[in-house]
C-alpha cells in the first residue's frame, strides 16, 4: 500500500467501531437478502402444497419482517458509513488546516518579479 493511504487510514482510528458496524449491516442485509427466498420455498412446500393456511400466514410476517430487517440493515450500511467517512475527511481537514495555520506567514507568499518594474 502507499504511504499516502497508510496516513490518510490513521484518520479512521476513531471510526474503526463504526464502520465496522456498517460492515456488520452489510452482512446483516445479505442475510435477508438470502432469507426471503428460502422462506418463499417453505411457503410453496408447506403451506401451499399441503394447504396449511395458517403455516401460510406465518410465512407471510415472516417475509414482511425479513423486508424490514433487510431496510433497517441497509439504511444502517449507509449512515454508518457516510458517518465515518464523512468524520474521517473533517479531522483530514481540520488536521491539514491547523498545519497551514502554524506556518510562518512569509512561506505562505510568494513573490515574482514582473518584467520591467
């Protein structure tokens, strides 16, 4: 890796638990993602087939609650991630303000001579 990436990952220490929650989101929502259609085939196979109404209706919330988790999963991916990101890059930049600000203000200027002044 380049040593620029090195330095710019030192300003995600203090995120590191947020985005590893964002990570844990995206397993979270690829979990239900792959659910829901296991639980469309227990439907199909013991509900329908065998015409268990109520086994029928279980599956049905199960499904509903499967979509809400798999939502509530993905938004949480996505906050926590912008809010790490996002947290990263303003101490990036407060890092690299305070540094100009300590400068001495002649390094700041710079001065060229125009031909015939």
């Amino acid at each position: 890796m380049s040593t620029a990436l090195w330095r710019s990952l030192r300003f995600m220490r203090s995120y590191r638990w947020i985005a590893a929650s964002a990570v844990l989101a995206v397993l979270g929502a690829s979990v239900a993602d792959l659910a829901g259609p296991q639980v469309l085939r227990m439907i199909i196979d013991r509900g329908i087939i065998a015409g268990d109404r109520e086994f029928i209706w279980q599956g049905a919330i199960g499904l509903i609650l499967i979509a809400a988790l798999g939502g509530l999963a993905n938004f949480l991916q996505g906050y926590l991630s912008a809010r790490a990101s996002h947290g990263a890059a303003f101490d990036m930049r407060n890092t690299i303000f305070d540094k100009l600000q300590r400068r001495a203000w002649g390094s700041h200027i710079t001065t060229t001579r125009r031909p015939g002044s």
